[in-house]
C-alpha cells in the first residue's frame, strides 16, 4: 500500500495547544483508573496490541479492553469535530480518518484474540468517573 504524502500543517494556535496534548495518563485516564480500582477491578496499562496499537486499560481476567476516547479527536457527540474550515482542514478530515481507521483496526485486533473492547469519552469520565467505571464493571460482567 502506498504511504499518503505528508500534509503540510499551517501551526495555528490552536493546532499547536492540540499537538502538545499528552495521550497517555490524561486526567480522565487517572480518574477512571481510580474508580475502577474502588470498584475492585484489576488491570494493566497501554499495552501494545500491534503496529501503532494500544490499548489504554486492558483488563486481562475479563478478556476486556478499556479506551479512553478523547472527545475532539475521537469525534465525541457534544465536542467532537469541530473543524469546519480553515487552512489545515483537509489535514484535519485525514487525521480524523486514520484514527477511526485505527479504532477498528484495534476492534478488530482485538477480537481476534478474544478480547472485548469498551470505549468510554473523556467527557464521561470527567463528569463521573464511578459511573464510568461502572460501564466498565458492567462489561466484565457480561459474558
Ligand atoms: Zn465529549
């Protein structure tokens, strides 16, 4: 398969305040963490499934894994996407691509080794993160 050509990126503000943003134990990431532990689950962290591919909890008892989506790149109902226009924005319809390319490629590499995956927004977390868990435990139950 052929690589696509880089983009060229215009830094915009708020391209740079995006680029900056950590991907690995966002506060979301902790919060649920938290609460999954008080709910008396047991997990492991960003374990890698493949090329480009980890998972953000992963709890290996249940056959389950856990991703933290972040609102804007993961294209959440209330913040997702909200790029419209702009000198970057076929970059940004590129970018959007490839991550949900990615989502089902870790679905897909998921389920092939029998793993389940739950799939949580960061806007969630953020707003109750026990709920969230709860999800989570839910899941774990389900099977
Ligand atoms: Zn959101």
């Amino acid at each position: 398969m052929a690589r696509p050509m880089r983009e060229s990126w215009t830094k915009t503000e708020f391209s740079k305040s995006l680029s900056s943003r950590p991907s690995r134990n966002t506060q979301p990431e902790i919060f649920l963490r938290r609460a999954l532990h008080s709910l008396g689950l047991r997990f492991r962290l960003h374990r890698r499934i493949g090329k480009r591919l980890t998972v953000d909890i992963i709890l290996p008892r249940h056959r389950l894994a856990v991703f933290v989506d972040g609102c804007f790149w993961h294209g959440c109902p209330a913040h997702g996407h909200a790029v419209k226009s702009g000198p970057n924005l076929s970059g940004w319809v590129k970018k959007f691509a490839s991550i949900k390319e990615r989502e089902q490629r870790a679905e897909q590499a998921l389920s092939e080794i029998g793993f389940r995956t739950v799939r949580l927004w960061e806007c969630a977390i953020r707003s109750d993160p026990v709920q969230a868990a709860r999800v989570v435990l839910a899941a774990t139950e389900m099977h």
